[in-house]
C-alpha cells in the first residue's frame, strides 16, 4: 500500500510538471487555499473542538481505541498546522494512515483499506436514495460528476436507465460498463437539452465557482434534477453558516486524506434554503426534499436531497 502512496504523489506531481504554467500556477493557488481555510479551521477553539469530536468518532469507527484515536487526531492535525507543502503533509498523512495496522475480521487492514471497505456500500446506499426520483425515466440522464461511475453503473442496472456519466477526471472502477467521458469541468459536449432528467451527487461543493454548473445544466437538461449534497448542521442558517468550517474538514480528511484521487476540496457548501433559492434563480422549482442526516456512518457528513422541475 505505502508503494501506492507514492504512485498516487508521484502523478500529483507530474500532472503538474506537465502542466501549461497558467495551469500550474491554478493548481498551487488551489491548495494554497485549501492549506489556508485549514489552518483557519484548526485554529478557531471552537470549530477544532468541533473537528475533533468528529476526527475521533471517524477513528474509532474503524476499529482505534480512544486513546490510539487522541494520538492520530493530534498527529495529523500537526501535521497539517506544520510548515511543509499541503502535497508533502498529504504524502505524510497517508504513510500514518497506511502504518497503522488492525485486525479486520479474518484479516490485517490497515486504516484506509478498512475505511475503503466500510465504505463499499455507499454508492447502493446513495443510488436507493435517489432511485425513486428517476425510475421511470424516459429520457437519456446524465451523471454529472460521476467519480468512479459506481452510482452511474447501479442505476441503469437497477433501474434500465440511458445514463451516462461526465468528470473531470477519469477514474471510474473496473467494473463499469456505462460510459463515462473527460469534460473540462464547464461544458458537456452534447446539443442543449440533450437530457431529460440530470443527478448530482456530492458535485457542487467540490467546484469552487459552481455557478457554472448549474448554468450548464440549465442548458443539457429539460425536466429534472435531482441533487443529494453535504450541507452543514445547525436550526438556524446562521448557525448552519458557521458550521461550513467543520463541514469542510470531514470533506477533507474524506477526499484527499484517505482517498487517493486529487479531489479539489473548496469547501463551497451552501444551506440547503441557499441551494433552494440558488436553483430557482435558474428556473427550478422544487419538488421534493429530504434531510438525509448522517446516513454514511463513518464520515460525519450531513447529506440533503433536492429535486427540482421545470
């Protein structure tokens, strides 16, 4: 696992070795600033007090006593507050991560290959949320943002949908047969209103300047979306606003301190009133919604469903 560590830091870096220098100079302002909302997050008394709660109960879920999960919270949080490239604390964090050995049942894991399999079943968890808002779908449906194309794959199974999936990386599992194509991240090559419904799943807070998505899919899709996004916890929507800081790092200690794609984290969550009133200043109504809550157990993300009519 440590040699795949390095493979995964290794095409980080060529990537942007390959870049054009525009390019180069976007992708260290993007982890400048992830580098940034991170120490301001750790730094606030509150919201690390927030982080840690949930830092540890994540640690504890896969199989760390109390005490061993103190000690990884407080490493990684050094490790992140210190002075090195957020690249070189990734590449540190995944070594902690992959040095910590555990029986998992019949087997020796270590902690993200038990995260990895006590996750296995979020994409049937994800795609029996959303199931009952497109069956019976006629028309051709698009995945935007699909990822590894599992959500894509289990839904035209499931449910014979025409759907295919766009990212802008193509990192989709072996398994997949659905297709699943490169966009640059702005615009799907495809004729306006080519589908009939569209799926988001986990997309929007992921693109810093998301306004161009739903601008895009004011312009692919005709009748439908449905959105399940991580929103922040609170009864209040300023309350909710000052959660975003503890919302974004359990995104971050997700995407890019276990996982092994360079997902860019912005950390551009809305309420989901703000989504609402987002949607509908492009002319979607909404339809139905439901607060999903914390139905990953491992990760203390709060999940919302919108779906929205035209």
């Amino acid at each position: 696992m440590i040699a795949y560590t390095y493979k995964r830091i290794n095409i980080m870096r060529n990537e942007q070795l390959n870049m054009e220098p525009g390019q180069s100079f976007e992708k260290e302002k993007e982890l400048s600033v992830m580098k940034e909302r991170i120490e301001q997050s750790l730094n606030n008394i509150e919201t690390r007090e927030k982080v840690t709660k949930d830092f540890l109960h994540t640690f504890e879920q896969l199989g760390l006593s109390s005490d061993e999960a103190k000690k990884i919270c407080n490493r990684v949080f050094e490790l992140l507050l210190g002075g090195k490239p957020l690249l070189d604390i990734e590449q540190e964090t995944l070594r902690v991560f992959e040095n910590i050995k555990l029986d998992n049942g019949d087997k020796e894991q270590n902690l993200i290959e038990i995260l990895h399999e006590k996750l296995i079943d979020r994409a049937k968890i994800i795609a029996t949320q959303v199931s009952p808002y497109l069956k019976n779908t006629g028309d051709k449906v698009i995945d935007y943002g699909a990822g590894d194309g599992q959500i894509t794959q289990i839904l035209h199974d499931k449910l014979g949908l025409n759907i295919e999936g766009v990212d802008v990386r193509l990192y989709k599992a072996s398994n997949i047969t659905v297709p699943i194509k490169l966009f640059n991240g702005s615009h799907v090559d495809v004729a306006d209103k080519e589908y009939g419904s569209g799926l988001l799943t986990n997309v929007l807070h992921h693109e810093k300047e998301n306004e161009k998505i739903l601008n895009e899919l004011d312009r692919i899709v005709k009748n439908k979306l449905v959105v399940l996004e991580t929103v922040p916890v609170g009864k209040t929507e300023e309350i909710m606003e000052q959660d975003k800081d503890r919302t974004f790092m359990n995104d971050y200690l997700y995407n890019r301190l276990f996982h092994s794609a360079d997902v860019p984290v912005p950390g551009t969550f809305e309420t989901p009133q703000k989504w609402i009133e987002r949607f509908s200043q492009h002319g979607w109504q909404l339809d139905s919604e439901e607060d999903l809550g914390f139905d990953q157990p491992t990760i203390k993300d709060r999940h919302y469903l919108l779906v929205f009519k035209k």
